[in-house]
RNA sequence: GGAGGUGUGGCCGAGUGGACAAUGGCAGCAGACUGUAAAUCUGCCGGGCAACGCCCUACGGAGGUUCGAAUCCUCCCGCCUCCA
C-alpha cells in the first residue's frame, strides 16, 4: 500500500534507560518522538491546543507560538458550516486563513455526533446534522470528510467517527465501532494524501476493552499514519478512562503516532502519556481560563475569589507567559471581575502555557527516565475537579 | 401656591388585598467544565433555629381599615414632572 507521501513519525531515543514502573507499579511504554509533517515537525508527547473556528478563542496565531504550541487542532464541523469549505480553500487553504504557519490536524465531526446528540442522525452511510446556527441540514460521509480536509491542506486529518454517549450499553459500543471501522475503511480508500499530510483512524468501543482490541487491531491493518482513541472524555471515571487507554494505546502499532482525542488534566495526560500516547488535545486549558481556573505548578487557582483582590504576586510564579512574568494576581482577578476582554485572554495564554511547558517536561521526564519525579510533583499539584487523579503513584 | 407622579431587600427594578421573605437583572459567595452550540452553566444570596418546617424583622415614617396589607385610607417626610 505504498503511498506518494506521508507524515513520518521517528521515535527518539531515551537518553537513559528509563523503563522505571513509575506508575502504580506499571511497566511503561512511555516514548518521545517526532512527528513530521509538510508544515513542520512536532516533538511528541505534544498538546495541540484547540482553535474550534480556526482561533483559540482570544489568542493569536503568534501568540501561540510564543506559547510554545507546535500544532493546533481545528474542528471540521463547525468550519465547514460557517465560513464554509469553499470559502477557505478560495483564500489559500486553512493554514493561510487563520495565519497558523505550523502544521493543523483537523477533527472529523465525530465528536460533534455526541455533543450535538438531539442534532443529528446517524446512519450507515454517514452523519446528518442539523447545523445548529440555522438549522439547515448538511450531511457527513466519510468520503466527504476526508475530501474536505484535504482541500483545507491540513497535515492531519481525521476519519469520521461515532462517538458513542456515556454510559454505553455493550450493544451501543459495539455499533459505534463497527460503523466507525466501516467508516475508517471507506476514509482510507478515498483519502489521495497529495498534500503530504496524513489520515488518522479512530478507535472506538466505549469501555468494552476487546472491542477497542479489536478495532485497534481492524484499524492497522489499515496503515493508517496515526491512530486516535476516541471516546474517552464524554463523562466516563477516570479510572475506566485509564484502563480503556491502557489496553488500547498496547494494541495499537507501536511505530504509529498515537492520538487521545479529548484528554485533558495535567495527570491524565502524564498517565497516557506513560502508556505510549503522543499526541493530546483538550479545550480544559482555554475554557477554564475563561471561566477563571487557572493552572499552576501549585494547583489550580480561582482567579475570582475574593483572596486574590490584594495578592500582588504572579498566578505562577514558575511560569513565563506574559500575564505571570509582569501581571499580579490583583490584576488579573480585577480584570476577570470586571468584565475585561484582557482578563480571559491573559488567563488563557496563561494555562496554555502551563500545559505546553508541562508537555515539554513530560518530554524532558521520558527522555532522562524520571517520569516517576514528575508523576510525584504533580501530585503535589492538586487538581480538585478530579481528587481521583492527586493520588500519589 | 396648584396639579400629578413616585419611594420595594447592597444597586436597578417587578409586584398593586391572601398562593410574598417578595419575579427579574446586577453585584456578592460557592461549584462545574476533558476531540468547544460554553467569555458558559448550576446552586446560594434578610436574620435565627433542635432548619426540607417554624420563628423574628422587612416593601420611606407613623397611625388606621381588614380575619389578612408591599398592595386600601389618613397624616408626615423625601424625590420627580407640569402649571403659577
């Protein structure tokens, strides 16, 4: 099946050997790796930050940068509805739309067929949405999808997929799965790769472990360029979430980028990333910053509350984002509560930052095998939204 | 001086005889958020308690009518508008 171009993903060397059990006494598969791709490479594990409508809502594309941020996530659905595929490709493709010179992987709509559940059918032949800015109706195949990310020029696109709802029965699960690998199946055969970049197969099967095997195993045989795990972030515990990654990121092609679709906190991704995942994207670090949580190496920070009305020192004093390298926590705190545009946008350079500079030292960990310390000083980070995660490994 | 209007919980503002400790909004106090229909949503928001119920204090002030008044009457005080 060979194939003009495609994305290339080398797996680096560990400078040491670190195959510790860092985790709940769990053997590893923690790798560091690069991912290139026809607008630049990305160093693995990375975090794409995620610019639904082409911008993470208040940031600019040099800001981004500046954030450290590699490769950004754009969403297919909500493009394709509004500006409209046509309307970007006229203006030179994704990249130049939205001034991102890095390389761009698009999600597919799958996991608008869970968020936007009372919107759409579902088929055999694909997805129909009700567009919900004006209700029109537009229809998703997996051909469509593929064709519509290739002509937005993205490095990395997406197969549509269904993502089923927690809880699933087993029934549901296997359903979503099947039609998920049909629909890999028939992506994979339209998909031309004549820009380059790559196609992404999802994995699905809810919490059901010999599904997720099984189309683990379905999906490489496949040869895709990189396999997602989907799925996982749709309310399930965290520690089903751990197992269907663990048994799933062991059953897909090593020599593969691997992709955790939707995952989230600092400790679930150093989690994942233990078990062999590359590639992560959440819109916690963007929404939370708007809505005021702030990360920092000392846990998380209501920006809000009433304590924060005279602390002259930096949300992170560790962190060099420019909100905490010449802004107070006054500051931002009086900007939150009164309303000011700035006060968000700080606060999302912010955790953007806090999760990209974590990425960089996740990478730093893998590499010198001392995942195990920075499991340890997370821990003394706490998370509050999920106490199951600030358990020491 | 005459005529009319108005005064509600920190603020704005509904309510015009009982279902009112009093709709809304803001402010305040908490909580949630995981491939973004989210700068959103939820709860609390007079005081007290052995507290899913009871008691106290409350709709400018003082009286009054009534079984019952934020709501009706009288007087007083403040504010607004128009006419002299």
């Amino acid at each position: 099946m060979a194939r003009a171009s495609r994305l290339s993903f080398e797996i680096l060397p560990a400078t040491s050997g670190a195959t510790a059990a860092a985790w709940g006494g769990a053997a590893h598969a923690a790798r560091r790796g690069l991912l290139t791709t026809p607008h630049g490479a990305v160093e693995t594990p990375a975090f794409m930050p995620v610019g639904t409508l082409g911008t993470v809502k208040g940031v600019t594309p040099q800001e981004l940068s500046a954030a450290g941020a590699s490769i950004l996530l754009a969403n297919l659905y909500h493009l394709a509805l509004r500006p409209g595929i046509d309307t970007i490709e006229r203006l030179g493709g994704l990249h130049r739309f939205i001034g991102w010179t890095g390389p761009l992987l698009t999600d597919s709509g799958g996991f608008q067929v869970w968020s936007l559940g009372h919107l759409r059918t579902v088929d055999d032949g694909g997805v129909t949405f009700r567009s919900h800015l004006d209700g029109s109706s537009r229809r998703f195949t997996p051909e469509a999808v593929v064709e519509w990310q290739e002509r937005l020029g993205v490095d990395v696109a997406m197969t549509l997929d269904e993502c089923p709802p927690w809880p699933v029965s087993r029934e549901q699960a296997a359903a979503a799965s099947e039609r998920t690998l049909g629909w890999a199946r028939r992506a994979r055969a339209a998909w031309r790769g004549d820009s380059g970049g790559g196609l992404f197969g999802i994995v699905q099967g809810g919490v059901f472990h010999d599904l997720r095997e099984g189309a683990a195993r379905e999906l490489a045989a496949l040869d895709f360029d990189g396999y997602a795990i989907g799925g996982v972030s749709v309310g399930e515990p965290p520690a089903e979430r751990r197992a269907v990654v663990e048994r799933t990121a062991a059953a897909l092609p090593p020599e593969r980028p691997r992709y955790l679709m939707g995952v989230g906190y600092p400790a679930d991704m150093l989690h994942a990333a233990m078990h062999g995942i590359d590639l992560f994207d959440c819109v916690l670090p963007a929404r939370n910053a708007r809505h005021g949580v702030l990360f920092t190496r000392e846990g998380t920070l209501k920006i809000r509350h009433a304590c924060f009305r005279d602390d002259p020192r930096p949300v992170d004093a560790g962190c060099g984002c420019p909100c905490c390298s010449r802004l107070s926590r006054a500051f931002l705190h009086h900007l939150v509560r009164a309303g000011e545009l700035t006060g968000p946008v700080l606060a999302t350079l912010h955790n953007l930052r806090y999760y990209l500079d974590f990425m960089a030292e996740l990478r730093q960990a893998i590499a010198l095998g001392a995942l195990a310390d920075l499991a340890a000083r997370l821990a003394c980070a706490p998370l509050p939204h999920d106490p199951q995660e600030q358990r020491s490994p």
